[in-house]
C-alpha cells in the first residue's frame, strides 16, 4: 500500500518536459514545479542537474507548440 505522502512517480516524459522547460523558458526550478503540479522541486533539481534521467533529452509537451 503506498504512503500517504507519496507523490506521483517521476517519468521519463516528465523529465523531458522538465529540462525542456529548463533550457527554453526563463522559468526556476521552483516554478518549473508549481507549473507540472505534482512533481516536487528536489525532483525538477534532480532531474536539472543531471542525477535523473540523464539519457532522456528535452522534449516540448505537445500541448506547448503555438
């Protein structure tokens, strides 16, 4: 049974987005998190600094384009 405090699992299409995020807005880390929603900012700092998903590259979220 998962804790309470648990929070979503981070993915690799998170991560993708997260570090397109990082690399094409003026957006921190802070905010990169309020934006997802669910995913933490120790996780978007992981995910910046290289210690997660270092394979996955930046991907723009669909969602995104104009």
């Amino acid at each position: 049974m998962p804790s309470k405090n648990s929070s979503p699992r981070l993915t690799a299409e998170t991560a993708s987005h997260i570090k397109w995020l990082w690399e094409n807005t003026p957006l921190n880390q802070a905010q990169i998190s309020a934006y997802l929603g669910a995913i933490n900012q120790g996780r978007v700092s992981e995910v910046v600094s290289g210690q997660r998903y270092t394979e996955v590259a930046p991907a723009e979220h669909p969602e995104w384009r104009s």
